[in-house]
C-alpha cells in the first residue's frame, strides 16, 4: 500500500483524525516566510499553495518533468529523493509522484512499482490520461526483485505497466512476447485508457509478423491489456510502422483517438504511407492520390502530423506527392483527410498557392538537420478539432502577403462560412553554423514535435489553446514593430480579433536581454502525450524569463510571468531564487512553477517546491506562536493581597499594629485568604491546550 503525505511530510492519515487530541508544536514564521507571506497582490485573484510535501529528505524536485491534471487537482512531479514512501533510489534516478488537492490541503504519494528500478532517461511515466488517474510506466524489470507481473518477459528490456491511480493497482499493457529487445514504449493513448498505442522492435503479440530484427519498429495497440498488431495493410499483410510518426523523430499527436475507436501508422516500406488501423479489424490508406488529371508528383514519403482529438475524423499529412488536382507543384505540401467527405473527395489541400504572383508551391517548411527528413516538420499547431491549423511555409501563398522567400507562418481557418488563409508574419531563418545536429532561431517553432523534443533534443518553441483561436510562439523577427534588436520574444495572436501582439516587447525591461522560455530544462523522463498548457482556453499566456519586464521583478532570477493582454507576475519577483513554469491547467484557473522560495508559511526548507498560483485558491496559514520567555521575563509582578485593612493603623497606646506581610507569591499562584494558592481553572486551561490539531495547508 502506498502512503499518502500532506506538503509538510505528515502522513495524511493524521488529517483524518482531526477531532481527535494530537499535540503539535506550531512554530513562529520566520521572517522570510513572512516576507514571502506579504508578496504582491497575484493576478486574476490567485494564491499560493504549496503541492509538493516540505519533509522531501533534502530532495529537490526536478524541473524537467510534470503534468497537471485539466481540472487542476492532480499534479505529477518526480524527483531523485525518496519521499511519501516511495523506496529509496540511486541519485541518478528519478522516482515520480502524484500529488492530489483536497480540502485540507494537497497530499503526495508515490506511484513506482514495488520492485525494478528507474534508469536514467530510459523509463519512467511515458504517458498520463487528461485527468491524471492513469498512467503508462516503462518499467525495467531484473534480478534482484523478480517480474512485477509472473507472466512479464524478464529478459533485458522495458514492460509497460498501466497504473490505476485511483486503487493503485498496476496492469501489463505490453503483453508476455516481448523478445530480447526493448520496446519503443508508450506512444499515445484513448481518452481512458482503455486503448493505447505502443512501438516496439520485436514482437510483442503471437504470431504477429513483425520481424525481430532489432533495427525497424511495429505498431501494436494494446486493449484493456489484449496485444495486437497495429501495423497492418488493408489486404491483411503486417508491416514495419511507426505509431503516428514515432520512433521516427517526427509527430506523433492524437495518434489515437480519445475514443479508440482508431489509430494511425505511417509504413516503413515502399513510400512510408499513412494508414488508419479502425477496431483492430480493418486498415484504411490515408495518402491514396485522389487527382483527376494525369501527372502530379509521386513516390515520396508520408509524415502524420495530427488528428482530431475526439474520433480521429480528420487527420493532418505533409508529403511532396501531389494528391489532388489543385496541387501542380512538387513542393511539400500539407494536406488534410476527412472521413466525412465522399469517396474521392476526402483530402484537403490545407497548403493551396493562391498567390497568382509567384505559384511556385507551398514548399511547407521541414528541416534537414540531424537527418531529419524535410516534411517532417511544418506544423506549428492545430485545435482539436483542427478546424484552426497553424503551419509555416516557405513561399508566400496568398495575394496579400510579401514576396520573396523565408519561413512564413500561416493559419487556415474553417470556423465560418468557408475556409480562409492567413498570412500572420515572417519568422527567423537563421541557424547555428557551429552544430547542424541542432536547430536554433525560430526553427525550433516548427522543426520539433509537436509533443517532445524528440532525437532534436529541442524545446518546442510554439503552444495554443485547444479551440485554436490563441497561438503563442516565441521568436526573434520583429513582428510587431518593435526594435527587439534580435532578442527572442514571445507572441500572442488572437484568431477571432486577428491580432498579433507581443507580450515581452518592453522598452525599459531591466536587463533588456536575457532568456525567454515557455518550460525548463529538457526533461529526462516525460509523458511523451502531453504538452504543458502554456496557453489557455481564454488566451492567458505563461512563461519564463530573467529580464525585468515589470518594476516589482527587482530579483534578476527568472521569473514566471503571465500575459492576459497586460503582463502580470506569477512568482514573486523578489526572492533569492528562480522561479520555472511547469504547466497550468487549461483554464488557466492553476499555474504551477517551481522555486526554492519560500512562499507559504508551511514551508521551512530552502528545497525546491511546487506550487500552484491558484484563481480562488489558499489554504490558512499555520498560526503564530510567540516565542517562550526567558529569564526574568518569565516572573510574574507581585500581586496586592486582596485585604482591605491598611498597612498600619493608629492607635493611642503602646505602638505600631504589626504590618501584614505581603511577599509575592510563586509563579502560577495567586494569594487567597492569606495564602499561595493555585488559580481557579488553571488545570482546565491546560486541558484546552493539549487539544490542539493538526490542519493541512498549502
């Protein structure tokens, strides 16, 4: 059973037992956490509260990997310290945990398998559904504890387990034939779980006809646990393919859809078409041309690049094959399939030339580096529903836009009446004449996957809201007029106004150069089917930078901003250290980011944190204790008897009366009658104090 922690390292258990007597010692804040306590007014009505556990052994946790849940109560991290009853690990291995809110405060517990170990890069959480109550492990199994599952293959290589975070109960997903080789893991999944997709080098199904050459990678889906192959032609046939466009460095979004009732495979054979495996019955070609007049280019290859999310209805291509008759040039182009469309008429060509200037082609903009293949790129972002597709050409291919060639950035719109084409800007071409594995300018916008960095091992530079109408990206041109000097800046536009803005364009930012970035560091181990929700439903804006964009960013570290039309802070601005965005939900209602700050009165360490700048949200503070007195400090000042004689009386005679001694008492005691005595309800007061209880935060 795995143990459940609230933030300050108490076990959970203990908030249920409030109404029982537990004695605790609550400690004055100390004066950074009360400085941190006073932090600036948050936009949107947010607060802090801290998700991660403050006992963590010393751990920090890493900047690198995290998803928040779309109702923004879940929230997974790793980190290289064993905490919350996860078993201790090497320092160069990653144990991952699952914290959730409740209404006391948020609670952490860990979610690795009991036996097996994490390896650097190579295993670990691939994947999550939306709302985080199941996830994919890759989970090396080996000698010294045995298979997790009896029927798991032991031999060297990975097995995907399915995790019910809700029981905590663990599910092989990869069957019992995997051979020697390792599989390619956990690509993407349906809504639920209940049907994911998995690449694998070997045969993971009976019979399957994938061949065990090591060297090309199968499809296979696995259905509540059932395997079978994915990578079958239409007449039957398996064949080598890769899930979406991965392993093959390409996309690989919406791969399957949230109802899994379809998944998509690119071929490795022939001309690497793209296929729809439907039930795990029958195989629908995707790339089949459907021109009517002779000629056209043929014979190259097919990269997916997206689908509908709900049903995989539509599905996104680029190829240089020109499929349709308004495509008379051998450029790449990207292209849409429509099951709803009749026979014949299913595609869409998404990148039609309607420049009657230069009708030279689209020429959709790919990458050659690192091998990569030219139309594997191209697509900078597209709703779910991929009724709004953003994607770069090289060509300009509408009348209104300027001539000449470079990477132009365009949306097609099919929101109204009729579908539209808009040119938004010209992007940076410029490279790295230094290292041509690797892309820099604003390659990075629409070279990397979508989701990943891929083998590029580079950040994805673009994100949008899920109805498509907000696309950020950061990029180096000057897009909107403002002299950025070739300093990257982040951008916003706004499909229903068809307004381009620039969020970090700040005359007077103190410095006036530094970072931008949407995320942190390159993850090591990552849900490979997620992308961290920088944009949200309602256009709000979240990233990274050191440049002081507003007077109260005085600290020159990192900080989060968020950009709603006007720039506000999220962290604070003025601690010691960076502060780094994870993700946020998508509406935007949490943002969560990382610092070594202290930013409640809960935490009491110099570790690094996750917190969530929550609309609505906060938990009380612990309360204020003074400290203990000391030395004379603690006396009491001596008290009057309660006598109404005077201290002498006259008399006309033989002397003074005696005067009544009045000493102080001890501490605790008080004089009745003439006498030290306890305090009335002294010993009932000390009974109220020992009820004190605990109470959870955040």
């Amino acid at each position: 059973m795995s143990r459940k922690w609230l933030c300050d390292g108490r076990p959970a258990m203990l908030a249920l037992i409030v109404s029982f007597p537990v004695l605790i010692l609550l400690l004055p804040l100390s004066s950074q956490q009360a400085a941190a306590a006073e932090t600036q007014a948050l936009p949107d009505g947010r607060s802090y509260e801290q998700v991660s556990p403050v006992n963590k052994n010393g751990a920090d946790v890493d900047p690198g990997t995290a998803m928040a849940a779309v109702d923004g109560n879940r929230f997974f991290f790793v980190s290289k310290g064993s905490f919350a009853g996860q078993p201790t690990s090497l320092s160069t291995e990653y144990s991952p945990y699952l914290a959730t809110r409740g209404p006391i405060g948020w609670t952490t517990e860990g979610i690795s398998l009991p036996n097996g170990h994490l390896t650097l890069g190579s295993a670990g959480y691939q994947g999550f559904t939306p709302d985080l109550s199941k996830g994919v492990i890759q989970w090396q199994e080996n000698g010294r504890f045995g298979p997790f599952d009896p029927s798991a293959p032991t031999t060297a290589g990975f097995n995907s387990y399915i995790r019910d975070n809700e029981a905590g109960s663990f599910t092989l997903a990869s069957g019992t034939e995997r051979g020697t080789g390792n599989t390619g893991g956990f690509v993407w999944g349906s809504r639920d779980f209940s049907m994911i997709a998995l690449s694998s080098q070997n045969p993971l199904a009976p019979s399957s006809g994938c061949p065990d050459s090591g060297a090309k990678f199968c499809a296979y889906e696995s259905e509540n646990g059932v395997v079978r192959l994915a990578s079958v032609l239409p007449n039957g046939e398996p064949v080598e393919g890769a899930v979406g466009n991965r392993p093959f460095r390409c996309n690989f979004e919406h791969a399957v859809s949230d109802d899994g009732h379809r998944l998509f495979f690119t071929s490795n054979v022939g001309d690497h078409d793209l296929y729809a495996r439907e039930d795990g019955i029958s195989t629908t070609l995707l790339s089949a041309s459907e021109r009517t007049l002779p000629g056209g280019e043929s014979g190259n290859e097919v990269n997916y690049q997206s689908a509908e999310a709900a049903h995989g209805d539509k599905v996104l291509f680029t190829t240089k094959n020109a499929l349709v008759d308004a495509d008379g040039d051998s450029t790449n182009d990207l292209y849409m399939y429509d099951y709803g469309k009749p026979a014949g008429q299913h595609l869409t060509l998404i990148s039609e030339d309607h420049n009657p200037n230069a009708p030279a082609g689209a020429q959709v903009h790919g990458w050659f580096a690192n091998g990569l293949p030219e139309g594997c790129g191209g697509l900078v972002g597209a709703s779910e529903d991929l009724r709004r597709v953003y994607f770069v050409a090289n060509n300009q291919i509408t009348p209104d836009g300027p001539e000449g060639t470079g990477p132009k950035l365009y949306l097609w719109d099919n929101t109204g009446t009729s579908p539209k084409l808009i040119y938004l800007g010209t992007l940076d071409a410029s490279t790295s004449e230094n290292d041509s594995s690797l892309i820099f300018g604003d390659g990075r916008i629409w070279a990397a996957p979508a989701i990943g960095p891929g083998d590029l091992q580079i950040p994805r530079q673009s994100r949008w809201s899920r109805d498509g109408r907000f696309l950020a990206f950061i990029s180096t041109a000057s897009l909107t007029g403002f002299d950025n000097d070739g300093e990257p800046e982040v951008f916003r536009y706004d499909a229903l106004t068809e307004q381009l803005s620039c969020a970090t364009c700040v005359a007077d930012s103190r410095p006036s150069t530094g970072s931008i970035a949407f995320n942190t560091a390159q993850p090591q181990v990552k849900p490979v089917n997620h992308l961290p929700a920088n944009v949200s439903d309602g256009g709000q804006v979240f990233f990274n930078t050191d440049r002081g964009l507003l007077p109260e960013d005085s600290n020159g570290q990192v900080d989060v901003y968020e950009y709603d039309g006007a720039l506000h802070l999220i962290s604070p601005g003025s601690g010691a250290s960076g502060s780094f965005f994870l993700d946020a939900s998508p509406s935007g209602s949490d943002a969560y980011f990382i610092t070594a700050d202290r930013l409640v009165g809960w935490d009491k360490d110099s570790n690094v944190d996750v917190y969530d700048a929550r609309v609505g949200g906060g938990f009380p503070e612990p309360a204020f204790v003074p400290p203990p007195c000391e030395g004379e400090a603690c006396l009491e000042a001596a008290q009057a008897p309660n006598d109404a004689t005077p201290g002498s009386s006259s008399y006309s005679g033989a002397g003074n009366v005696e005067q009544r001694k009045t000493g102080a008492c001890p501490r605790h005691k008080v004089r009745r009658h003439g006498k030290c005595r306890k305090r009335r309800g002294q010993r009932r007061q000390h009974r109220r104090q020992s009820k004190t209880t605990t109470r959870s935060h955040g």
